[in-house]
C-alpha cells in the first residue's frame, strides 16, 4: 500500500546538489523506494560515481551537469526530467552553498552567489516545475532545503541567513497558493541545523563567474568560519538521518521539516523578540 501522497514507488524524483551530503541521501532513499533519479549536480563525476556504487540502471537514471545558479540550467533539468520520465513526483530543490564572515566583507559576488545558488535556484524550480506539476494530474510533492538558519539570524553568516530566510517564506507562500487553488501538489520545507557534510567547504563549487573566492582575512570572521567549520563537523545527526526525516514528513505532508529539536527554544527566542519589540539577545560565538 502507498503510504505517502503522491505516488513515490516507481515515481520520479529530481533532486539537485544529489552528488553529496543531503542530496545524496535524499537520492539514496528515493532509489530503496524504486524511484527513477533525475540528479543534479555541479559535480558531474561524483554523480558518475554515485551512479555507478548504486549499479543505477540507465532506464531509471538521468544524471545532469547543472549549475542551479544558471536559470536556463534549470529550465533544461526541467525539460530532460519530463522528457526521459513523463511525469515528476518528488523535486527537491536542494543544492546550496555557505560563507562565513562579516556582513561587511560579503562582497557584492559572494551576495550573487549566494543569492543565485541558495534562493533563485528554488525560485526557478519552482518557476519550470510547478506548471508542469500541475499538467501532469498526478499529485506531485516539493520539499526546498532551507535551514536553521532561515529561522535565526547567526552572526557571520549574513548572505547565507537571508538567503535561507526567503526560502522559508517563498515556501510559504507557495504552500499557501497551492492550496488556495486545490492543487495536488504538496511543498515542505527542510530546515536542519549542523549536519556534517561537505557545506562548510562550499567554495569548491563557487563557478568562476562570481569570482575567486577570497578567504576572510579579519579575525572576527576567521572566528566565524572555524566555528561553522567545526559545529557542521560535529553535527549530531547524519544526512542519512536527515533524509529519513524528509520522508517521514512526505508520509505526513508535514509542511516544517526542523530534524533538530533543540533549536525551538532560539525560534521562540526570537519571535518573542518580535513580538516584545526586544532586541535581539547577541549569541555568543
Ligand atoms: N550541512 C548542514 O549543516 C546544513 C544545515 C542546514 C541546511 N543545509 C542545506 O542543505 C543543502 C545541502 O547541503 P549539504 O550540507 O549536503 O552540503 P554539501 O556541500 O555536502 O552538498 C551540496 C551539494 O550541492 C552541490 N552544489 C553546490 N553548488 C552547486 C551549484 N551551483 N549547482 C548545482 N549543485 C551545486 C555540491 O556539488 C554538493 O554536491 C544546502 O542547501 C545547505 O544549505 C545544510
């Protein structure tokens, strides 16, 4: 018996930034419930290599070179996916890449890198997706990885944390619209804290057109990078655990994915805050 709302088993799943870290486990999970696999990527060889571990048959696979941060990338994932596949059941709009320093040194490239892989990637996936979505019929589901960090406001992540911000509330608002036109289309949106992966190493993936990236020379945001470094190296749960939890919020069509519970206190904190018209309390670093 199907468990979830839309029809998983033997659907069809995109997931972009799938080579590692969540994506990759998403993806993992999407293949143990037979799913064909639309994965994408800026780092084709670690999909290749993804590919091959898992002896993914090419009937069910589709891997991409795609750098989210490009809308025609998009649009062309979009297109691919429904042409091998038909239909898509499951898009997560996943891929995302972090900076740590001050908010006066994110240059004006680090604010569009940022801004272009983290937000205006899950804009346009919504933008080429949705409307496909809702031709095909069949119900489909969306889950945007945003963060914590779209919740709170940690120093030394200034580009990051407004980036993730308006994940949270585009998530919203699209929940909302759906829902106010009886789609069959599903979103949640996935907000863990520090979860070890490669994210802290993100410049590796910065394309040369927003630039070199420069590593912080202040020590306030060398402090800042050490300290994401090591939270995201000590994070409790896995990105496997992490997957698990998106697909137990699909069953559910639990909207808020928050796998970390401790952060509620700081969430209360801080629409206490709001609410109270008291200034933020200065997390100490
Ligand atoms: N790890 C954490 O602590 C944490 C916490 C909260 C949210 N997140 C979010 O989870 C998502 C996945 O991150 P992760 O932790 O698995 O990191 P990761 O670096 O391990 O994986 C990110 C993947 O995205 C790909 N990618 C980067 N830039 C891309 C681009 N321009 N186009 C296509 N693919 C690109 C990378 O190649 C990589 O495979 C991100 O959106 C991140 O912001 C991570």
């Amino acid at each position: 018996m199907n468990k979830y709302p839309v029809q998983l088993q033997n659907g069809t799943a995109v997931i972009t930034g799938a080579a590692n870290g969540i994506g990759l486990e998403i993806a993992k999970h999407a293949h143990q419930l037979n799913m064909n696999l639309v994965l994408a990527d800026i780092n084709f060889d670690q999909l290749l290599r993804f590919k091959e571990d898992l002896l993914l048959t090419e009937s069910k696979t589709l891997l991409l070179k795609t750098d989210v941060s490009q809308e025609a990338e998009i649009e062309h994932l979009c297109i691919k996916a429904y042409e091998k596949f038909g239909s898509v059941e499951l898009l997560c709009n996943n891929a995302g890449v972090s900076l740590n320093r001050l908010s006066w040194k994110h240059s004006h490239q680090d604010w569009e890198w940022l801004m272009n892989v983290n937000l205006f990637s899950v804009a346009h996936g919504i933008r080429y997706f949705v409307p496909r979505m809702l031709e095909q019929g069949t119900p489909a589901y969306i889950v945007n990885t945003a963060s914590a960090a779209g919740l709170l406001s940690t120093p030394g992540m200034a580009a990051y944390n407004a980036s993730k911000h308006a994940v949270v509330t585009l998530s919203e608002t699209l929940f909302q619209e759906l829902h106010s036109i009886d789609a069959k289309i599903h979103v949640s949106v996935l907000c863990p804290a520090w979860v070890p992966t490669q994210i802290h190493l993100a410049q590796r993936n910065r394309p040369e057109r927003f630039g070199a990236h420069q590593d912080p020379s202040d020590p306030v945001s060398l402090q800042y990078e050490d300290r994401m470094s090591n939270a995201v190296q000590a994070g409790k749960m896995s990105a496997s655990e992490i997957a698990d939890e998106v697909f137990q919020a699909i069953e559910k069509q639990q909207f808020y994915i928050i796998p970390h519970r401790k952060i509620n206190s700081l969430i209360e904190q801080r629409h206490h805050e709001i609410t109270h018209l008291q200034n933020p309390k200065v997390s100490v670093s």
